[in-house]
C-alpha cells in the first residue's frame, strides 16, 4: 500500500509530502506512545499517532519511519509541518479515531512487515 491510498482510504488529507506519498508501507503503528513505536521498529512503516508534538517528528526520524497519519483531527504544528520537510517525513491527517484508521488499513490489507534489526 502506499502512504496516498492510506490516506485515500482513511479519507484524509496532507499536510506536508504529497508529491511524496507514492512511497510503499508494509505495515502500521498505531500509538501515542513513543516508547512504544521505538518498541515496534519494522520496515516501511506508516505511524498513526494522536500525539502532536515534535518528539513525534524527532522518534519517526530517528526510526527511519517516512509517513506519519494523525488521527482524530489533529493538525501539526507549523513547527512540526518544518521539521518533517527537513526530515523528509509524510504528514498526513485523518479525522477518524486510532481504533477506526487502524482497523480501516488491516482490512485493506495491510499487515506487520519484517522486523528491522536496529
């Protein structure tokens, strides 16, 4: 699946890397805790998160993650939309709640990828 047919999917829209949203995705993290993706490391990973602040743009680049989707309406900071074009970070955003985008994507086929030595 690729990050646009996600955010397709989960009726969402871009805030930053449209242009980039051809990008492959082979599996999902769903969390507001960024102890927990840093626990989840997987290749090719879409994170979904309702945490807006920039340690969510500072853990996905660290993790090497290239899409972020916030759920439940949220909307990055300007500060945030600037430090995921530095890092070359997707961001987009869908009105639906974490449990609704999650179970919308595992339908569409989307399931765990390999784990990522780290």
């Amino acid at each position: 699946m690729t990050v646009s047919e996600a955010v397709t999917l989960l009726e969402g829209q871009f805030f930053f890397g449209e242009d980039q949203a051809d990008r492959e995705v082979s599996s999902a993290c769903g969390s507001d805790l960024m102890s927990d993706v840093m626990a989840f490391v997987k290749d090719r990973v879409l994170l979904l998160t309702g945490l807006v602040n920039p340690q969510v743009i500072r853990t996905a680049s660290l993790l090497d993650i290239h899409a972020i989707i916030f759920v439940r309406g949220k909307v990055p900071s300007r500060d945030m939309v600037e430090m995921a074009e530095e890092a070359d970070i997707v961001l987009g955003g869908t009105k639906h709640p974490m449990f609704i985008s999650c179970g919308k994507l595992y339908e569409a086929g989307l399931r765990t990828g390999g784990t990522r030595a780290i």
